[in-house]
C-alpha cells in the first residue's frame, strides 16, 4: 500500500533528522512507526501521546533494528 501523508515543513525536517541519524530512510522510518503504531494496545507507553513523542519512542525502541536496516 502506498500512503500519501502531509506534514508541516517543521515536521518534515524532523522526520529527515531522525531517518539520517539512523542511518534509515524517511519512507523506512514512517513505516516501522506505523507498523509499531498498529501493534499496540492500550496499556503500551505510545497510547494517548502526541505524534513526535510516539515518533520518539518508535524510534528508541527500535534503534538497533535501524542501524541493521542500514
């Protein structure tokens, strides 16, 4: 599936940081989050949060999985 999503220009360099410091591109780094997003449950830590602190913690979460990706 092939998911057009919009973001602010802040939002948007923000994603490119990250995806650079881990060595990952935007388009890898969105879908693990998404992927991350629809396997919680309501009593994981990303529930109720906003959407850079969701990012966040995908991110930490799954920092290692990155730099294999790369």
């Amino acid at each position: 599936m092939t998911l057009h999503i919009e973001l602010s220009d802040e939002e948007t360099r923000s994603l490119e940081r990250k995806a650079k410091g881990l060595g990952t591109t935007v388009e890898q780094l969105a879908s693990s989050a998404v992927r991350n997003l629809l396997q919680e449950t309501p009593d994981q830590p990303t529930s109720g949060m906003d959407v850079d602190a969701a990012i966040e913690f995908v991110v930490r979460k799954n920092k290692e999985l990155y730099k294999r990706l790369a």
